[in-house]
C-alpha cells in the first residue's frame, strides 16, 4: 500500500527536458526526493532500488513503451502496489479509459501544470492509499469535487482566449487557448465528466485544424466554436456522471 505522505518520485522519460523540469517543479514545489530513468528497461531495476512513493510513467517512450513498462512493474512484487501516473500528450477520453483499465492510478495530461504538479500527485497518492478500503473515497471525493468546481472557471476562461482570438492575430492568446483546451480534453474523464472531454475533445479539432495549426481556421471551424464553448459551459455545470475514475 502507499504512503499517506509523498516523499520519493519515480519519473521515467525519454526526454531529458521534460525529466529536468519535473525534477526541478516536484523538489522546489513539494520538496520531494526524485529519481529519473530515460528507458522503460532501467525502470524496474530502478524502481527497485529507489523504492518510491509514486512512478510518473511517459506513455510514448522507444523501445519498451509505458504500457508495457506498466506490465513489468506490476509484475514485480516489490513495486506492484506502487501507484503509477502516466503523461500523455494525447490523454483523449477512451486511451485514458484504457490506460486506467491497465492498472494506472491516474492520468496527466502533457503540458502540465507546474504549480500543481506536486499537489496532484500528493492527492493521486492519498487516493491509492485509501483505495484498499473500500468504503473510504474521501481522498478521491475531495480530489473530483476540487476539480469539478474549478471547471466553469476553466470554460470561462477559454471562452475568453476565444474572443482575444478571434478579434485579431494574438500569438500568446491562441497558445494559451490551445494549452487549456488540450489539458481539458485529456483530463476531464478521468475526473468523471466524459462528456465535457468529448466536447473539449471536437473544440481542440477545430483549434489545431486552423488557429494553434498557424493556418486560417476554416469558416466551419470558426462557426463550430462558439457552439462548443457553450456545450463546453453546459457540461461543466450538469456535475460528474461517475464518482470514481477506476
């Protein structure tokens, strides 16, 4: 079982920026001890050896892929209980789904949030902790309900980068649009509003199709926004259709 209190991340990336910026974020944010791995085939002898709290577990990877490294972690009794976050660039409703199914205790979406990283983490181990005990979701009820009340902000704000982006040419406005729009999609399911990810899902379509792609967004693309961004508000405020992510 883990640890009520995070002290020891795991972090296996291929890509030595994005290790240097976790190591950097989890150690100035949370103060936490924190290991990386470059390779799905060092993982396990390293998790053996470091012993962590929690894994941070790349989904694209050379060679030995998460999901596989996944596999072999649980297959080893020294690290099978250790909770495993996967990072995926691509964290869409049905791959999240299954990246769960295969043993994952959560999932972020690339980029993430720096000045939440070390939280959320905090309460994805909390969560496994209490997840033995099947009558105790509190860690887990108060992580979805944080999240479902920060959501209409969230769509506010998007709303807003639309608006910026559509009144002219705004580098930093599309960008940031783009960010937001893309985290949603990857992490709305996960936290129990499939359908707001499916939306958020189309929106980002339409954002990479033309404005984020640096082309002219099609006029159906650009007519298909705003009518997004309001089922995007309506399924923010209809409230979680699940109260757990496993």
């Amino acid at each position: 079982m883990s640890p009520e209190k995070l002290q020891r991340v795991l972090v296996i990336d291929d890509d030595p920026d994005i290790l240097a910026v976790i190591r950097i974020t989890l150690r100035a944010r949370g103060g936490f001890e924190v290991e990386v791995c470059q390779s799905g085939r060092e993982a396990p002898g390293v998790a053996r050896r470091f012993v962590p709290d929690v894994i941070l577990l790349d989904v694209m990877m050379p060679g030995i892929d998460g999901p596989t490294t996944l596999e072999a972690l649980k297959d080893d009794p020294q690290t099978a209980a250790t909770p495993v976050v996967f990072m995926t660039a691509k964290a869409m409703p049905h791959e999240t789904a299954r990246y769960l199914d295969l043993g994952a205790a959560a999932v972020i979406a690339k980029p993430f949030d720096q000045r939440t990283l070390a939280d959320e983490l905090e309460q994805i181990v909390r969560r496994s902790s209490s997840s033995a005990l099947e009558d105790d979701d509190s860690g887990q009820a108060e992580l979805l309900d944080a999240y479902a009340e920060a959501l209409p902000a969230k769509v506010r704000e998007i709303r807003e980068l639309w608006a910026r982006v559509e009144s002219g040419p705004d580098a930093e406005a599309t960008r940031s649009l783009y960010l937001r729009v893309h985290n949603l999609a990857g992490t709305a399911a996960t936290y129990g509003h499939p359908t707001l990810g499916d939306v958020a899902k189309q929106l980002e379509e339409v954002i990479d199709e033309g404005t984020a792609g640096g082309a002219k967004a099609t006029p159906g693309g650009r007519q298909a926004a705003p009518g997004l961004i309001d089922a995007l508000d309506s399924a923010a405020h209809s409230g979680r259709t699940t109260c757990r992510t496993d």
